[in-house]
C-alpha cells in the first residue's frame, strides 16, 4: 500500500487517539478521511478542518452534530449545501423544507436521494422545475410512494417518464399509456405480457426487451432467435431458457456488426474486481512510525 493510501486508512482507524488525527490533518488525503469518516471529531477539530479548507468534505459527514449541519446548510457555496443535503435530518424542524426551497438545482438534487425526506417534500421536489432534481427522486427507487410515482410516471419530459418506468413498476392503469408512449414503450414491456405484436415491433429496443423478458413463450423465443438485430439475438441467447442448440445457433451469428457493437457487447461479459482486503489496525507504536515517515 502506497504512502498515501496508508495515511488514508489510519485517518478512518476507530480508536486512534486524538492527538494523531490531528497530526493527520496536515496531510490533505488524510485530512479528507478524517473530515468524511470518523465519528469522534470534536468541535476543535471540527473548526480546524474547517480552517484547513476541507469543509465541502466535513459537511457530507453524517456523524458530526445536528447543530454544525444546520449551519452548513446555510453555507453560501453550494456544494457544501449539496454535501449536507443528502443526509441531514430535520434538525432544527423546518432545515429540510429550507433546502428543498434552496435556489441551486443541485443542492435540491441531493436533497432529493435523502433518505429521511416526509412524502410531501419528496413530491414537492417531483413536481420541481428542473428535470435533473425530478430524476434524483427517480435514483432513490425504494422508499417512493406511490403518489410521487404517480407524478414521474406522467412527466411532461420523455426522459422523466422513461428513467421513472426502469425503476418503478407501474400502475395497471398506466401501463396501456406508457406502451402507446414511444419513450417508455421499451422500458414499459418488462410489465406487459410478452405478445407477437411486441416480437415484431418495428422499434429494436422493444424487441430486446422482449427478448428479456422472463415470462416470453418459446414460439416469441424462436422467433426472436432469427431477428435481425445483433442484440436481440444476444439477448436470446444469454436466456437460461434457450435450448442448447438453439443457443449455438444463435451464438455462431453472433459477429458484432460494427466498433459501437463490439463496445457495448463487452459490457455483457464485466466483470467487477474483487473487494480490496481491509487495511491492518495498527497499533500507537506503527501509526507513529507511519507519521514519521511522512514527516508528520
């Protein structure tokens, strides 16, 4: 592990004593850990971090007292209003009603991910002006009423309305809607029942839709196996349902048919790379001997 990584990890150590985290904070990587992650900062540590520069980093600290938050809410740069905002509580009452009325769009976007927003400031923030805090809403997936679906489902902007399909399963009565709709018809075929209508669909994204969809019959499944789309033919055959032979026939069509095909063809087969190990605890005696070689 690499200098600074090494100073990083000792910054977010649970039990290091006071006197090294403020050693730490000469070093601006460390600093930084020290600033997000520890739950013990006291105030004077609080107010030297904050001297230091790193208050943006201090503000996204779930941990520090509801009263430093309450007054970084109010902080004139936005960002550190959008570090607070994805987490505070509504302490004092009323902070989180303050920022959902905050002027900056982004300060309001991260409002919208928090988890602790009562359902009228969440569909306050889906009926917002600016798209990019009506999709925020959209990112939180869980935990949104069905109102506020409601209200994304039926957006006036394409984009709203098709992100808010791929998160949420609609309403019986919307879904009719949503098929008719050229920007959520794609993503609205996940909740229909898979038809030869939707199989022969002039739209290839619809088609790969289908393709995927759990409950297709093996008549659509054959058929699709032929279509004239790449990804739809890819689609089959990643289906666990597809017979082995048809799978190798399918498979053997499988030459992407241009350098965007190949591209995206190789986000199928990604594979995240193993979780970093934790760093080792280290003792007084090695976090000494580690500011010593830093020069801290």
């Amino acid at each position: 592990m690499e200098l600074d990584a090494e100073l990083s990890a000792l910054a977010a150590q649970e039990d290091l004593p006071a006197d090294l985290v403020r050693r730490l904070l000469r070093h601006q990587g460390a600093r930084r850990s020290v600033a997000l992650l520890r739950r013990d900062l006291t105030d004077e540590l609080i107010a030297e971090i904050i001297d230091l520069g790193s208050v943006r980093t201090l503000a996204a600290n779930s941990s520090l007292p509801s009263r430093i938050r309450a007054l970084f809410a109010e902080h004139p740069e936005p960002a550190v209003r959008c570090a607070v905002a994805a987490s505070v509580t509504d302490e004092p009452p009323g902070l989180l009603a303050c920022l959902a009325a905050d002027p900056d769009p982004s300060v309001r976007s991260f409002l919208a991910m928090n988890e602790h927003l009562p359902t009228e400031l969440l569909a306050l923030l889906a009926a917002d002006s600016e798209a990019g805090v009506r999709s925020s809403v959209i990112q939180r997936r869980r935990g949104v009423p069905d109102e506020v679906r409601r209200m994304l489902l039926t957006d006036t902007d394409p984009g709203i309305r098709s992100g808010s399909v791929r998160a949420f399963a609609p309403p019986a009565d919307l879904l009719p809607g949503l098929l008719a709709d050229p920007a959520t018809r794609a993503a609205a075929v996940a909740h229909a029942v898979p038809s030869a209508e939707l199989a022969a669909d002039p739209d290839s994204d619809v088609r790969e839709a289908i393709a995927a969809h759990p409950d297709l019959p093996p008549g659509l499944r054959d058929l699709l196996a032929g279509d004239q789309d790449f990804f739809v033919r890819n689609t089959i055959a990643a289906r666990p349902d597809t017979p082995p032979a048809l799978r190798e026939r399918v498979v053997a069509t499988l030459e992407p048919d241009s350098p965007v095909a190949e591209w995206m063809l190789s986000f199928s087969t990604h594979t995240c790379p193993p979780a970093a190990p934790a760093p080792p605890h280290l003792s007084r005696q090695q976090a000494e001997a580690l500011l010593a070689r830093a020069g801290l």
